[in-house]
C-alpha cells in the first residue's frame, strides 16, 4: 500500500547519470558507402566542467573531439590505431590505444600528453575505471588473468 503524502524533506536527490545523443549532420563530416549514410561510434566521453562542452568521440576510425566554443569537430589524425578506451577524469581526457600509447588530452587547448610510455602487451584489451578519487587501468589478458594500474 502507498502512503497518502510524502516528505520530501526527508530525501537526497542523487543525479545517477546522464544522457546525450549524437545526431548525424551530414554536410558536417559526410561519409558515403554504397549511397548509404553510416556512422561507427565506439567510445564517447563528455567533459563535465564549466559552462563549455566538450565530446570526444572515436568515431569512424579517427579520435575527434567536439567543443561547444568553437561548434566544430577536430580530428587529431592518429591513422588507423583502434581507441580501446576514453574517459574524462580530473578537467582531462584520457585514452588508451591498441599500440599500447597512453593519452591526455586537455579539452580547452587540445594539447595531447603521452601519460606513460607505451604499455605494449598482446592479445589484451586495456580499459579504464573511474572512480570518485582516482582513475585505473585494467589490462585485460583473459577472464582469469587481469593487471591494475593506479
């Protein structure tokens, strides 16, 4: 049975996540095969600080960062390295590559740091983890056999 009122007074409102959609805008960055429009999205991180956006995206094969202040997307031309991971943690994004190459990228400067040198491992997927205090790295080998990196 439901009470007849509630006290809101005696609650937290708790934001639990958020939601953003990317639209296709094709004379943006048109992409053609066989007369079909196609779009391959595989990481998203949005920044989460001040009043300006930024989204960055690997999208298509290319790691591209869209800024609210500028309204256009910059492709950083990494070629044909496969993005494992991307995050926004502490004003920064973070990626993790295929090549073992360990990113930052600051979203107002878009000035690109390579955090560590390179971790280069076979047959592993690296993934990050962001917790309130501090942001890991998970080397994926198998089910059984996994690495932490603080």
């Amino acid at each position: 049975m439901l009470p007849e009122s509630v006290n809101l007074l005696e609650y937290r409102v708790q934001e639990v996540g958020k939601g953003y959609r990317i639209d296709w805008v094709p004379d943006e960055h048109p992409r053609q095969f066989s007369g079909w429009k196609y779009i391959l999205l595989q990481k998203v991180a949005v920044s989460t600080d001040d009043d300006e956006l930024a989204v960055m995206v690997f999208l298509n094969l290319e790691l591209m960062v869209w800024r609210s202040c500028d309204k256009k997307w910059v492709d950083f031309g990494f070629g044909d390295v496969n993005i494992q991971d991307i995050v926004y943690y502490k004003k920064k994004f973070h990626v993790v590559m295929s090549n073992g190459h360990i990113l930052t990228v600051d979203p107002k400067s878009l000035e690109v740091n390579e955090t560590l040198p390179p971790l280069v491992t076979r047959y592993t997927y690296k993934s990050f983890v962001n917790t309130s205090s501090e942001l890991y790295l998970i080397e994926n080998r198998s089910s059984n056999d996994k690495t932490i990196w603080k």
